[in-house]
C-alpha cells in the first residue's frame, strides 16, 4: 500500500466517521466488536445535533430533553461555543500544568465571582465530575489527616465511579463489585438533621452532599438540612462540600444550588455543564482555609484546566450570562411543571429550574423512556418509578410544550406493554 492510499484511506475512514455514513444497525454491530460493554447497548447512533435537537444515523429527529445528562447547556453545535473552542485550539490546544493560559485563570476568576467565593478562595481544574470529587475526597483526607479518618455522604447520593468518589457513592450495586473501597466513608440517612447530629463528631473530617440528587430522582435536601448541615460541620470542625456537578451553572435557574440556598460551602464542586459539552470539572475551596490544604505535589492532572477545555467555559458562561438563559431556565421550568403534573399516570412532578423528576403512578419508567424515544424524545429513568428531565438550558416553551402533549400518550404506551408483559 502506498502513503498516497494510505492518506486516502484514513481520510476517506475520517469523513465517514464524521459524517455518521452507514445505517445504525451497521454503526452498532461495529460498536458491540470494539468497546467494552459498560453501558450496555446503545440505545441509538447519534450524528448530529442543532441546539436541542439530534438526529441518528438513519436520519431520525429527536428532541433531547437530558442534555447528555444535564452537560449540554446550551445544547449541541452552539455558534458561540464552537466558533470559540475552534479558534482557541487553532491557537493553543495544550500545555501541561507546568505552564498556564490566560483562559484558564480568567475561568478561575469567573468562577470565584460567580460563587461569590471569599478572600482566599481558590479554584482546581480538572476533567469531570468523579474528578473533581477525587479532589474533594483528597481534600478531606488533607484536612481530617490521621485523627479525623471520616467522611460522611448520604443515602441515595452518586458522586461518581471513580474509586474515591465511587465510595462517597452510596449506591451497593454500584460499589460491590469493586470492594474494597477506600476507608473511612459512612453513609447517613438522607435529609435527616437528627441523623446527621448524630453522625457529627470529632472524628468527621468532611460531610459530602449534592443539594439535589440526581440519580436517586431529583430529590433536593430541605433549606432546614442545609443550614444544619453548615452549622453542624463548623461546630465540629469539619469541612462542608457541595457537589454541583450536576445542580451546578444555572442548571436550577440559578448559578448554584447550595449558594442560592444562603449556603456557603468550604468546597464545591463543578462539572458537566460547565463546558457546554465539552469535557471540564473543578472544585472551588472557600477561604483561605480550605485553599490551603493541598499544597504543591499533593494533587494533579495532565489535561485538566488545558486551553480548550477553559475556554468552552468562558464561553459557555458568556452566553449564559448575556443571553440570560437562566431566566429562561425559570420560565421552562415552570412551564413542564404546571404541565407534567395533571397528566394522568403522574403522581408527583420535582422541577428546580431545567433539573426535572417525575413520578409515575406505577413501575413503568423504562418503558417512558423507550416510548419517547420511538416518538422522537430523549428523557431518562433514573428510578422504576421516575423519569427525568434535564434538556438544554436555552430550551424553547414551544419545544418544552411538545413533550408535554405527547407524555399522556407515552404512558399509556408503557403502561400497556408492561400490562402485556404480565399477562
């Protein structure tokens, strides 16, 4: 084979990936040869997305109403967004921690106003959410040291599958199979202040806690725990760290959960749609304090804070800020709820902003999610029970209000192949 064809063919096999060329039957019998099986099957071949909207591989429509799981702020292809990352990495793609770019301390400085972090307060950059809650972890361990060996996290918690955040992860399934976990880690009854009294003592080096969960199906923790949770860990002298991840950067119509709470944490940590899709985690420390517990050497990561990455943020932000997308965010929100909640099969409906849980009436989520997905819609089901919502944060009414007129018939449907099933 000569270069010449050689060329050809990488670049004939580049244009075909990029393209989606093939059938979606074709792209998934290559997809189950060559990747690890941890997500199962692929539910379809995406090709290509606008804003809220993605198509597949057979040139089907969908609505994406989870947003690659609340990451896509500002939907698929931004004009902002790509225009920025492309002329960024145009520019400068990478250059190790061992230098630094302007991007990546002018997100620190934005980040540090956004949260309206103290004197002091400092920001670490890395790649996801499971990273930045290793950092978190470490943290803890930094400050608690021998004597102070524990970290509490509560029930229904996820804070990643990494091995330091997948013990903070209180789900067993999730953690079994990779036993032993790191030390120290109790789980606590979930929005329980007494519990959490009763956890608290000289030994807790930090308590661990998303004001929202996600995963357990959009279960927020009471004003009441969260303002326990700070005054318990300050009497003890413990840290207090939010986790954001996915609550965090407008996506509850606000910058942040906790902070909108009156709540201000010792650490906080960032991901998802912070990049606006494009790969980015952090952690913020508040105060000089925290700030200074990991020093030079104790911490790290190659890609973490790298040009591209800082400035999908910025601009991601950017648009956040000026087109105010988080007012819209309110807007949608309320419009799903009002919506959701007298559709019969529907017994509870949770929205804080664009972060959506609904409760059905009997265990046919799964089947919620594969109706919608044949009617075109992208949502998901993070419990038997409960489907979840976290499209785009730019997501218009209009599209908001398609979903809405298609979910009676989307249940109906679940609710009759569960009906066959049993039968």
């Amino acid at each position: 084979m000569t270069e010449d064809k050689q060329t050809a063919d990488l670049r004939n096999a580049n244009a075909a990936a990029v393209t989606g060329t093939g059938t979606s039957a074709q792209w998934l019998a290559r997809y189950s040869d060559s990747l690890m099986g941890v997500f199962g099957s692929p539910q379809r071949v995406l090709v290509r997305g606008a804003g809220a909207l993605v198509w597949d591989a057979d040139g089907k429509e969908y609505l994406d109403l989870l947003g690659g799981i609340a990451v896509n702020a500002l939907g698929h292809a931004h004009p902002f967004v790509t225009s920025v990352i492309t002329s960024q990495l145009a520019t400068l793609g990478h250059v190790s921690n061992f230098f630094t770019s302007p991007t990546q301390i002018a997100l620190a400085e934005k980040l540090l106003q956004l949260s309206q972090a103290p004197e002091g307060s400092k920001v670490f950059f890395a790649n996801s959410g499971t990273e930045a809650n290793e950092a978190a972890f470490k943290l803890a361990r930094a400050h608690g040291g021998a004597a102070r060996p524990t970290i509490l996290a509560l029930e229904g918690g996820f804070h990643g599958r990494t091995m330091g955040a997948l013990a903070m992860t209180a789900k067993q399934a999730y953690r079994e199979p990779f036993e032993p976990m790191p030390a120290g880690v109790r789980h606590i009854a979930f929005d329980d202040v007494d519990a959490l009294r009763d956890a608290m003592d000289g030994t807790v080096a930090a308590l661990v806690i998303e004001p929202i969960q996600g995963e357990a199906g959009v279960r927020p923790l009471s004003a009441e725990y969260l303002q326990a949770a700070r005054e318990l860990t300050r009497e003890h002298g413990a840290l207090l760290i939010l986790d954001e991840v996915q609550t965090g950067v407008g996506r509850t119509g606000d910058w942040f959960a906790g902070i909108a709470a009156g709540i201000t944490p010792d650490a906080m940590t960032l991901a998802k749609g912070l990049g606006g899709g494009f790969p980015i985690g952090a952690i913020i420390t508040f105060g000089e304090g925290p700030s200074q517990l990991l020093s030079a050497g104790q911490h790290g990561t190659t890609f973490g804070g790298n040009p591209v990455a800082t400035a999908a943020a910025l601009a991601t932000l950017h648009v956040l800020e000026s087109a105010q997308v988080l007012a819209n965010v309110r807007t949608v929100s309320e419009i799903f709820a009002q919506g959701i909640a007298p559709v019969d099969g529907v017994t509870e409906v949770r929205a804080f902003g664009l972060l959506i849980g609904f409760d059905l009436a009997a265990p046919v989520a799964a089947g919620v999610v594969s109706a919608a997905l044949d009617a075109g819609f992208i949502v998901n089901a993070p419990r038997p029970n409960t489907v979840r919502l976290a499209p785009p944060l730019n997501l218009t009414a209009e599209q908001a209000q398609s979903f809405i007129a298609a979910l009676p018939s989307l249940i109906a449907t679940a609710v009759a192949a569960a009906n066959l099933e049993g039968n």
